[in-house]
C-alpha cells in the first residue's frame, strides 16, 4: 500500500511539474509578442537609460573620475565658448569642474529628470522646450554604439 501511494505521488508531482504542449504554445506566442512589441523595446531602452543614468550619477556624487572618464564621450563638451575663445572638449574637464566649483552644479542637473531632444537625453526639461529660453547649465547623454554616453555639461 506504501508503495503504491508513493508511486501515485511521484507520477502527481511529474505530471504537474511538466509543461503541456499548450503551455509552450501560449509561452512561445507570449515570447514572440514581446519581440514584435515597439513599447517593450521602448521600456527595455528606458530601464537601460535608467541604469546608465544611476550609475553616472553615483561616479558623480562620490566624484570617481576613472568611472566616469569611462562613461562619457572622448570628445565630452564642458565649455561652449564664443568665437575667439572656442568650446572645449575632451581632456581637462575634471580639472576644470574642480576650478570651477562645479561638481555640486553637476549634481542638481543630473538630479532633474531627462528628455529626449534629437538623438540626446537633456536636463533639465527645460532645455528641451523651444518655447523655453534656457541658457544655464544642461546636461546630454546619447547612444554611442549601442550604449549610453554622458556627452555633455555646458552652460549658455
């Protein structure tokens, strides 16, 4: 009788435990309806902006400048210059956020929220709207080969 009754158990807790045909079928179409879904793309490309965006606001608060050397563009802006004077780019820029007083700067703009203007994620939104004259401090990250990139800090 114990014998039989653990032998019933055992083939209850395989037949359940298995998946049926139909459940593969439903898992499967489920699976390809979030492929051809362009707003499951969407989300996927706004929890990775999101990541980025933690991570690089992190590097900025403990001021790592390897991490964030590592995150932005090699031709990262941080002057937009006027005619003569000319923008500056690449190297330098940690020494000059230092001189400038500008890493708590830095931080309250990466603390608004980001929107997409062009091929860039901008803050603060403002930037963004044209029927805003905003000419302070903004920040821009864009994909550069499939991941994100801190591009620029400008004011003006």
């Amino acid at each position: 009788m114990k014998f039989l009754a653990s032998l019933l158990l055992v083939a209850a807790v395989l037949v359940t435990g298995c998946k049926s045909t139909e459940q593969r079928a439903r898992d499967k179409k489920a699976t390809q309806a979030k492929k051809e879904d362009p707003k499951l793309g969407q989300e996927t490309a706004e929890m990775d902006f999101q990541a980025f965006l933690g991570r690089l606001r992190q590097a900025v608060r403990a001021r790592d400048m390897s991490i964030l050397a590592a995150m932005m563009t090699s031709d990262f802006a941080y002057v937009m210059g006027s005619s003569e004077e000319g923008d500056r780019k690449g190297d330098g820029v940690f020494q000059y956020w230092d001189e400038q007083g500008l890493w708590p700067e830095l931080e309250g703009i990466l603390s608004e929220k980001f929107v997409k203007k062009g091929e860039f994620m901008v803050a603060p939104p403002q930037f963004a709207n044209p029927a805003v004259e905003y000419d302070g401090y903004r920040a821009g990250i864009r994909r550069v080969g499939g991941s994100w990139k801190f591009a620029y800090f400008v004011n003006g």
